[in-house]
C-alpha cells in the first residue's frame, strides 16, 4: 500500500469513527493536557449550542457552563473514573451529566470524557421527592391549606373520618395522607370502591368468606377489615352501598368484630375507617337512602375536600407539576405553558375537578410540537369554553398571588392588560409573575 492509499485509508477509519460517535446518544469530549477541547461528539455541540469550529481549542470550562471551579483539575483529580455534573444551556436548560473520564490510550496526558445525559432520571426524581404540597396533595391557596390543618389534627385520632367532596377532588389522596401521619402508618392501607359492588361480593370483600359460603366461593377468601389488622381501611363511594351492607358496617364500627360468610363465630378486628362520598349524605338520609345512626357513626371527624374552581389560586401550581411529570413520561422537552393557555385553565369551571386538570394537561402534552403549551393545545371544551365566568373585584384579593392571577385571568391572557388593572407598570407585572410561575 502507497503512501496516498495509506493517508486515504486512515481518513476513511477516522471519518467512520466520527460517524459512530456522532451517532451514539453519549457525548464524547477528548482534552488536551491543558483541558483544551481537541473534539467534541454532535450530542455535545447539540447539549451547549456550539459547533465543531468553535469548540476547537476551547478550554473545557468555557464549553461545558456550570457552577464546579476548575472543572479540569476536578477531571484529573478524579480517581472514581466517573461524578455527576450539573450543566447549563445557552438557552438557558438544566442538564444533569454523568461524566466519564478516562486517559488516552495513545498519550496519557490527554482526557477522553464521555457524557450521560442523565436530565430526565434527575428530574423525574426531584418530582417524586419533592412535590408542592402536602402527602401528596399539590396546592398552596388558603382552601387547601385549611385541608392540610384538618388532616394534620385528625391523623392522630382514632376516629372514624367522613372525607366529603366532588368526584375528582383528591378523596383517596386525603385518607392516605391521614394514615401516613397517623400511628397506624407501617400498617396496611387498603382502599375499597364501593359504588358497582352487589351486596354479596362487597360483602364478601369486607368481611371475607369461607369455601361454599355461597355460589362460585370456590376458596377461602380473607376480607380487607381482617388484611388490614393494625391499619387503615378506606370505603370511597360509602353512599353507593346498599341498607343491608350498611347495617353490617354499623355493627362493625359499634363492636370491631366480624363475621365471615360462612362462620357462625365472629373475630376481633382493629382497624381505622376512613370513609368519602362525593354524595350529601344528609339528603340520603332525608330520602331513606341512607342510614342516619351510620352517618353519626363514620363523621365523627369530616373534612370537605374544595372543588377546584374554589381553589383557581391553584391552577397554575397544578398543572406545572402536571406538566413536568407528563414531559418526563413523553420525552417531549416541554417546559411551559404560555399565559393564554393558563388563562384559559383559570377562566373554565372544572366539573372533573384535579382529575380533569391533569388529564388536559396530559392532552395537550400529547399535542403539543413546541416547547410551550399554547391555547391550540388544550382540549376543545376548554380552548373553545363560552361559558360565562364571574370575575373578583381585585381591590378585595388580599393575597398578592391571588390578585396576579384573577387579574391575568380577566385579562384573557393578555398581561400588558392584566398590568393596567393592578395599576402597575407592565415590567412590573412581568417580574412579579416570573416568580409566580416557579
């Protein structure tokens, strides 16, 4: 092989091996001894918006933006072989990177660093530890929080709860938050639907049955009362249940003992009742629906759960966290949603409540193609909504969110008009609601 060949040769290995490592999904960096860049992979130009002429020779400090000293001492200095590093975008995007660093084989005094962009694992574990809210619950407006005071003064008690509020509202969300803060917490949670169950198989479910206690009990079956020994028992939908279940749950709640189906002898149980309804139970009562001494008997502690559109405060906190999740779980790169769509999630009543919000805004992720949630995105019967909505006289709103909020809401989305009825300057309003929107 000539010398033309051999060069020719060597060009050709050099560019598939660039052609490899552009295609793989880990950024690649080699480093001179001085931490000058000598090349840096596509997924490492496309992380900090360079191309391969500006990074040549750039010192690794200048290329990969974060808050770490001398980046370059920390990679030499490295003897793990591999740390996390936090990265900003020019645009301004939080990057979290696993770094790789290893020697050169050919001189070791260079570095040849590998990039796991690890964002989304971070993000999604930041979500799950750190959620606005309360055991669960997402919301920081004066109704909910009179919820969360409510559920931190009756965790501790034994007695029975009434949770009452529309569907959608977080029923479940506030039980389990009462028996996580509760002494019963290391022991079972378990929650029962009751609306669509027949009288035997809730029955059945409740208290258990033997093997032929009745047609089709082929085995032995435990109830949820005796699974959950020592913990806490939800009954959601308690209105939905017929009078005879009814009267067997009011002698379970007046002796803490039950009967299997099938058995002649009953057993003691400890368990907490927690029940929900999304009914009035006192108009149940009223028509005979429902039994009075069985309504005194599970509300001994109630708490009433706000619908959302008594909460709109809210909104904008829900649906960002929403949002993150959803993105998240899409691997879209969403990281907002524009003013007018939140007007829009503001200005519509909600009749699905939390529900709701979230399955819009998991809509609209779906159909979003940009980066920020515009009006276009939301479900029809929100982006296209004619119903009236009553507005709030803004001198009253003390809560200084609040105010921005109805204002931005009466406003339609427009904040240079949201600005001029708070009567302050549009810059003003733009630096107040920035903060309101993390």
């Amino acid at each position: 092989m000539n010398t033309t060949e051999s060069c020719e040769a060597i060009r050709r290995n050099r560019n598939d091996l660039l052609a490899i490592l552009n295609q793989l999904r880990v950024g690649t960096i080699m480093l001179d001894e001085h931490g000058n860049t000598l090349f840096a992979s596509n997924p490492v130009l496309n992380i900090f918006g360079k191309t391969a002429d500006e990074t040549a020779g750039m010192p690794i400090e200048k290329l990969v933006r974060t808050n770490r000293g001398d980046l370059f001492q920390s990679i030499a200095d490295n003897r793990a072989g591999r740390f996390t590093l936090e990265a900003d975008s020019p645009e301004g995007r939080h990057f979290w990177l696993e770094v790789e660093a290893v020697e050169d084989p050919e001189d070791a005094r260079r570095k040849i660093l590998f990039l796991y962009d690890v964002s989304e694992v971070y993000g999604l574990r930041k979500l799950l530890k750190g959620n606005a809210g309360f055991h669960g619950i997402i919301g920081k407006g004066p109704a909910i929080e009179k919820v969360f005071a409510q559920i931190k003064s009756i965790a501790s008690a034994y007695w029975t709860v009434l949770i009452e509020g529309e569907t959608g509202t977080g029923k479940e969300l506030a039980a389990r938050a009462i028996h996580s803060l509760g002494s019963r917490k290391d022991k079972p949670f378990i929650a029962v639907n009751c609306a669509g169950l027949t009288d035997s198989l809730l029955a059945s479910q409740l208290f258990g049955h033997t093997k032929g206690a009745f047609t089709g009990a082929v085995s032995a079956h435990k109830g949820v009362f005796e699974a959950a020994e020592g913990g806490t028992v939800f009954l959601d939908e308690i209105g939905d249940i017929s009078m005879n279940v009814q009267a067997n749950l009011l002698r379970f709640l007046e002796s803490h003992e039950i009967t299997v189906l099938g058995e002649s002898v009953s057993k003691t149980v400890d368990v907490r009742i927690i029940t929900a309804t999304n009914k009035s139970l006192s108009e149940e009562v009223q028509k005979g629906a429902f039994r009075a001494d069985l309504l005194y008997r599970i509300r001994v502690a109630r708490i009433a759960l706000p619908p959302l559109r008594e909460r709109r405060e809210d909104i904008p906190l829900l649906a960002s966290h929403f949002l993150s999740v959803a993105a998240v779980f899409s691997g879209k790169k969403i990281t907002e949603i524009s003013a007018g769509a939140m007007a829009l999630l503001l200005a519509y009543s909600w009749p699905g409540n939390v529900r709701e919000l979230r399955s819009a805004v998991d809509f609209a992720v779906i159909h979003s193609e940009a980066s920020v949630i515009r009006p276009g995105d939301l479900p029809p019967e929100i982006s296209n909504s004619t119903e009236e909505t009553s507005y709030l006289p803004l001198e009253g709103i003390k809560d200084e969110h609040e105010r921005f909020l109805e204002a931005l809401r009466q406003s339609n989305g427009n904040r240079s008009r949201a600005a001029r009825l708070l009567g302050i300057s549009r810059a003003t309003f733009y630096r107040h609601f920035s903060l309101i929107e993390r």
